[in-house]
C-alpha cells in the first residue's frame, strides 16, 4: 500500500512538473534519488526540483570546484562567484584582491599606496586613500615633528607652516603674588618697545591656569607690560619688573626694566598685586557730611600717588591699590573755612606727611571707615577764608 502511494505521488509530481514546464522533457530528467540520474552529466538528483543536474550543494562548502565556489540555494547549484564584492575577503581572485566598495567590484592593487607606510620616498609620504598615490606631506602643522623638508625643520605654531628658522617664543605664567597657587587670568602681556614704550603688536592673554605663550618673536629686548584690565579685574597692572601701572598710569618709555629674549623657546613667569581700597566719610564739627572734599593719598614714602573726592554723602573710596603702607591728607583748597588734617585727627596744613601723620596699612583686604571730622577755622587764623600756614 505504502509502495503504491509513494509511485502515486512520483507521477502527481511528474504531471506537476510537465505543466508547470512543457518542454522539460527535452533536456532534464525526473528523479526521486541519485539513481534515476543515468546521464553521466547530471548525476545528482535534486529532490526538491526533481531533476537530474551536475552538482547539487546545501552551503559553499559542498562546492569544491574553484570554478564554482558558491552554492544557490534556490537551486541548490554550485555556480561562479559573483562579480560583486562588499568587503576584501569576497574577492577570491589573486590578481584582483582589492574590493572596490563604490563598486562593488574586485579590482587590482592600485600603483600607488594603501597607506603611508608605502609611501618611501622622502619628499612624498603620505598616501592619499582617495586617489591611491603618494603625495607631499600637508603644509600644515602643529609641531616640529610635521616638519619633514630639511629645510623647512621648524613649525610656526599659530600660523601652522614650516619655516626655515628657529621659532622664538616667551610663555610663563601668571599668579597671584600672595598666594602662586592661585592663577591669574585673564591678563594681557603686551611687549612695547624698550626706548618708546609703544605695542610691538606681539602679546598675548593668559588661560584660565593663567599660562600664556607668544610665538614668532624677532630676537631682541622689549619691555613687558601685564594688563590686568583694570577696573574689571580684582588685580592691577604692573610694568615689569613691579611696577605699578594700573590702567596704563605709568611711564612705560621711562620706567621698566627691558627682557633680553635670545632665539628659541625662553621662560617668564610673573606674579600680580590684587586690588584693594581705602574708603571712609568727611563730616564736619556738628557730624555733617561734607561733599567736594578732596584728599591726597601718599604712598609710604610719602610720594603723592592720587586724590579721592566726597560725594553729597560726604563718602569717598580711592580703589585699586596694593598691600603697602599709606598717608591721607586733606587738601585746604578744596575745605575753605576748615582746618586741613592728616590721618588720624591731625592739624596739617603743610606739614611733612611722613613726621606728622599715622600711616594706614593695607594687609590683603581692603581699608574702610576712615572718619575725617573736620572743625572750622578760627577768624584770628586765617584770611580769605582759608587757614594760614604755621
């Protein structure tokens, strides 16, 4: 019974096969197994197609003629590798193993290169993956290593090019002068001219770890000034070497100590003064305040630094100074009909600030509350309404 069903099916599927392809008498035998195959060119019998054929595979491992490596599993035959390729390993042909991805075509190594370590000429060593060839290197660079032309050894780092000289550079570092752990930034260093005092237009600012560099200096001395940027800064500008220059206030063709900067790399780091005021009020005898008073602050010597002026508050502040030791005086042109005193509630009309007065000393923070009270002129003492001189 069996038997008859399994001839039954072989005819159902010998009458499929006859419609589904008229002609397929003509140059293709039925088979259930190999031995129905009895042409010795077709051997092997496809049991899904039913038909007789030269060499049937599952995976390409079952086609082991090199002529027809690869199995196609929709006819289980063996056939020719495909012309197309995705990656280097799908082509199989010696004398085209590079695979073209644009194309997807196995091609033959390019004349030129696949990467710089085929580039052997010294004037030509980088290889350009687009085109396969071996070209100079770019003109670019970002430090001396990139510059491979001997005569062009040294690398301009802010204009990224080789050149032929040594690149001369000044960096340092700036910080605080009470605390070098602490940096400063951002400050301007500016070279000026050692006899004028101008901009060389070579400076630069410090980062945020208060480092800074200035490249492609013509050897030579220059004076260097460190710009705190004034009023918005919480320290002062200095002319090296510690001079204070704030907002520029100094003589920079006259005062200054120039830096001698010799060919190659050189080294100045800096430290900068913060910023501190004295501040206080003008009141006369009934504790009024007075506005317009003017005040002279001298600095330890005794040398007159500025003037601090009251507001209708009779408030005044004279900011932006260093830790040191000072002397306040008020001006007698500016308190007609009062007595002129010197820090603390001393007469003083034109006396010696050093002898007469008590010093006010900034130690890192600023001063405030120095109270002027100030008493009026008695008539016997004076004329045109302002005090006589002793």
């Amino acid at each position: 019974m069996q038997r008859n069903q399994k001839f039954m099916l072989i005819v159902f599927s010998w009458l499929a096969a006859l419609l589904a392809a008229p002609n397929a008498w003509a140059g293709a035998s039925l088979c259930l197994t190999d031995a129905d195959c009895t042409d010795p060119s077709l051997p092997i019998c496809n049991t899904q197609t039913n038909q007789c054929g030269a060499s049937l595979c599952l995976t390409d491992a079952d086609c082991t003629d090199p002529s027809l490596p690869v199995c196609n599993t929709q006819t289980n035959q063996c056939e020719a590798a495909p012309a197309g390729c995705s990656s280097d390993a799908d082509c199989i042909n010696p004398s085209e193993p590079i695979c073209n991805t644009i194309t997807m075509m196995c091609e033959a190594p390019p004349p030129g290169c696949l990467t710089d370590a085929d580039c052997t000429d010294p004037s030509l060593p980088t290889c350009n993956t687009q085109t396969n060839q071996c070209e100079a290197a770019p003109a670019g660079c970002s430090s001396d290593a990139d510059c491979i032309d001997p005569a062009m050894p040294y690398c301009n780092i802010p204009q990224m090019t080789c050149q032929a000289n040594v690149v001369t550079t000044l960096s340092g570092k700036v910080v605080d002068r009470s605390d070098s752990s602490t940096a400063v930034s951002p400050v301007t260093i500016q070279l000026l001219n050692p006899a004028s005092g101008a901009p060389t237009g070579y400076e630069a600012t410090s980062d945020i770890g208060g480092n800074w560099e200035i490249y492609d200096l013509p050897p030579g001395s220059y004076k260097v000034f460190f710009d705190a940027h004034g009023a918005a800064s919480d320290y002062l500008d200095e002319l090296y070497p510690e001079i204070l220059c704030d907002a520029g206030a100094c003589d920079k063709a006259g005062d200054g100590v120039a830096v001698a900067i010799a060919e190659g790399d050189n080294t100045l780091n800096y430290d900068l003064p913060r910023a501190y005021s004295l501040s206080g009020t003008v009141r006369d005898q009934n504790s009024q305040p007075m506005p317009g008073v003017q005040l002279q602050v001298y600095d330890e010597d005794g040398q007159p630094l500025g003037v601090a002026t009251t507001t209708g508050t009779g408030e005044w502040i004279y900011p932006r100074i260093p830790n040191s030791t000072y002397y306040i005086k008020t001006i007698p042109a500016s308190i007609p009909g009062y007595r002129s005193e010197i820090w603390d509630d001393i007469l003083c009309y034109a006396c010696d600030v050093m002898t007469t007065g008590d010093p006010v000393t900034v130690n890192h923070a600023d001063v405030s509350g120095l109270l002027f009270q100030l008493s009026p002129v008695p008539p016997a003492l004076h004329e045109d309404g302002f005090e006589d001189p002793p």
